[in-house]
C-alpha cells in the first residue's frame, strides 16, 4: 500500500468520507455485549526519506500487531520463548518470515530476530514489489496467496517505447499456472502477511534484538542435539540471553553478519549503472503510462514502469552521475558554484526532481510531472552478487540483485526456502 487510505463510513448505508476513526470502538458507546474487537491504537509513518512540493507522504499502521516484541504494548501472554530450539532465524525481511511460515506448518519449534537495526517495524514502503505465479503457488500451499493475489494490480501487457515510437505493445507474462501474471505487492505488505499468520500460530518477530556471537559445536561433541550456540542481545534493554539450536538460517541480507563469520567469500559483478526509483502519482500525456514496460532513449537511458495501487506507479529511472551525464550539467546550469569532486555527483545527494528531470529527457517528447507526494525514493547501484549452498542455510545471499527487469530476488528466494 502507498499511503493511508482515507477515512470512510458505511454508517447511512453507502459509503462516505468521516472524520477520524471510525474503525475504533468508541469508550462511551453502549455496546449491549459483554464481548466484541476493539481495534488497536494506530500510528501513521513517513515512507520517504525524500520528497517534493507536493508535501509528505504518511502509511497509517498498527504497532500492536505488526512490530512483535516491539509492540508499545504488553506482550500477549501466551509470549514464552524458549531457550532451546529447531531453528534459529536471523533476519525478518521477507525471506526470513517465510521460513518461519513454513516451519509452523511443519510443527517445527523456532525464534526469528531481526537482527539489523532498520527492522524495528516491517518495511514501510518501497523495495521488491512483484511477485511471480510460481511464488504464488508455493503461498497457495500455506493457504496464503489469495491474500497476496489480491492485494495489487495484474500485469499481463507490456510496452516499449523507443525514441518516441512504440516498438511493442503486447500481452506477456503468460504461463500454464493457476495463477497468471505479474502480481504487484510491495515488499512491506507482504511482510505484514506473513506477520499476521505467524500471530495466528503464536509466534511473534523479536525486533530490536539481534544476534551478537554464535558458534556451532564440532559433532564429536558430547552434546549434538543442538549444535548452534547463539548470544541475544535485547538493544533497548541490553539484557543478554544465550539459546541453543539445531539449526541457524541466515536471512539477514547482502551483508549478512552470519556469512562474514564463517568468512564465505560473495562473489559477483557490480556496475556503474544508477536508477533513481519513485513510488508516485505522475500526470502524463505517455500514451501508456499505467501500463508495465519501459521507455528508452538512444541519448539518454531508459526508464521502466511498474503500475502500483490507487493509481501509483513505480518508476526506475536511469541515471548517468559522471561529469558529463545529465544531472552534473544541470547543475552547473542552475549554479554557478556548482562542485564536485572530479566533477562527478555523489549518487547519495541527487533529489527527486534531478530524477524527474531525467525520466523528461528519456521519455520525449512525453512529459511527466508530479501529481502526489512522494511514496518512496530511493537511488539505486545495479549489481549482481552470489555465492552457493554451504552448510549452514543462507537464503538472501544466494542471489542478490538489483537488475530491474527480472524481479529475482523476491522470487528465487522462495525455492531455497521450500528446499
């Protein structure tokens, strides 16, 4: 989801604007009833780091159910981890409450710690946000994929545009699955599925802890039932807990603290290729601008759009940050005192309109232009990094990628993890 749904009541039997909350249980109110839900307190949240003059941009959410042992609330009662386990998660991104799913089908006991600390909440916008009908297959057997399928638009066409003329407009990402096409979901809203499933069999994500040592016994031990040695640290109390495992999956990402001890080389391929990405409303006089596919330019680059939700869509942008590509001359055109070492631009400091201005120049002679707040912002490196199977699980690093066009590594991830 992009932003927070406004507001509404079916209160006169159609539905209609209303003012405040009208999802909550008023204190006063009679209920006549000695049970009913009462919905948790909400909390709306910036999702870009960047903007533009449109204002800011807010996605309204709800701490109590979403942020595990983070909750500003008690915890549940039925809350009692234990200190010796199946298998220890390290990581709760997408991938690593997949494989917590999968093993509360399986009756297999289990912790998963964030382990990093941007993952105090689940994601709030932007990243991955499309997944593929065989992903969707594999949810179908958790009995979760009506709950994705259902969330975003279907992309079954494509368009490319290529200097101005269309070159292909067409049906695409056909295939013999129940489930045909591209659905788009972002990353954060698939996130909070598979939360709200893991509450369902009791199980909460214990944010704001993470994994300070481990050590895996040699199996001459005496004691091999539980091999993984593992050290938690609480980082908002400093309390210090010490569990046992049979087994440690490392989902913690590219930069994932669990590889580097074990000292596992990651190898791969990275580029000098800059997108700029924008989750956003745009006004366009593009004859396909709600449609998946890309616009290329000879001179300039390529650009590649993604429909979103409530009219949103996603676009990579293309972005030569040398002294000679396009957003170092439009600053030395807009400012005299314009410098940069060698001339070339940080990729950390170029802003939304520089992009803006880009994706004009590539989609010519279209124009685009802003017609909400920004959603998400974010610049982008294109490269190519993996290492293969070793004896402890690691799923993120099999195959990380920021090649726009094949959405890997929300998909391929799912295959390792069924494995």
């Amino acid at each position: 989801m992009a932003r927070s749904v406004e507001s509404f009541s079916w209160k006169n039997g159609f539905r209609e604007p209303s003012k405040g909350e009208p999802w909550a249980i008023d204190s006063g109110e009679d209920l006549n009833t000695t049970a009913h839900y009462e919905t948790p307190p909400s909390s709306e949240l910036l999702t870009s780091t960047a903007h533009n003059h449109l204002g800011l941009n807010v996605l309204r959410t709800w701490p109590t159910v979403f942020d595990g042992t983070n909750t500003p609330h008690d915890l549940p009662k039925w809350w009692k981890p234990r200190s010796e386990v199946d298998v220890l998660i390290c990581g709760a991104g997408p991938a690593g409450l997949q494989v917590a799913v999968s093993l509360a089908r399986q009756g297999a006991s289990f912790r998963i710690i964030a382990n990093i600390d941007k993952a105090a909440t689940p994601l709030i916008a932007g990243r991955a946000d499309g997944v593929q009908p065989r992903f969707l297959e594999i949810l179908h057997s958790w009995g979760l994929a009506a709950e994705v399928h259902e969330e975003g638009p279907l992309i079954e066409r494509t368009a490319v545009y290529k200097d101005g003329r269309k070159l292909f407009f067409a049906r695409s990402h056909q295939s013999d699955s129940r489930y045909r096409g591209l659905h788009i979901i972002t990353q954060g809203q698939l996130e909070r599925i598979y939360v709200r499933d893991l509450l369902r069999h009791h199980q909460l994500v214990e944010r704001s802890t993470s994994i300070t040592d481990y050590d895996i016994e040699p199996q001459e031990s005496s004691d091999t039932s539980h091999p993984v040695r593992a050290v938690l640290r609480n980082e908002r109390t400093g309390a210090e807990e010490t569990i046992r495992a049979k087994f440690l999956v490392g989902t913690d990402g590219a930069g994932s603290m669990i590889r580097k001890k074990l000292q596992i080389p990651f190898d791969g391929v990275s580029t000098d290729i800059y997108w700029g990405i924008m989750d956003c409303v745009f006004e366009s006089d593009y004859p396909h601008a709600w449609v998946f596919g890309s616009v290329i330019s000879s001179e300039h680059g390529g650009c590649v759009i993604i429909p979103r939700e409530d009219g949103y869509i996603r676009l990579y942008t293309q972005i030569n940050i040398s002294a000679s590509g396009g957003v170092a001359k439009s600053r030395q055109d807009n400012s005299k005192d314009f410098q940069e070492v060698g001339g070339r631009v940080d990729a950390a400091t170029v802003t939304p309109d520089e992009v803006l201005e880009q994706a004009n120049r590539i989609f010519a002679p279209y124009k685009l232009t802003f017609a909400s707040p920004l959603s998400w912002f974010a610049v982008w490196k294109s490269e190519f990094t993996y290492h293969g199977f070793m004896r402890y699980r690691s799923i993120v690093d099999i195959c990380y990628s920021h090649l726009i066009f094949v959405f890997i590594l929300e998909n391929t991830q799912m295959s390792p993890i069924m494995s």
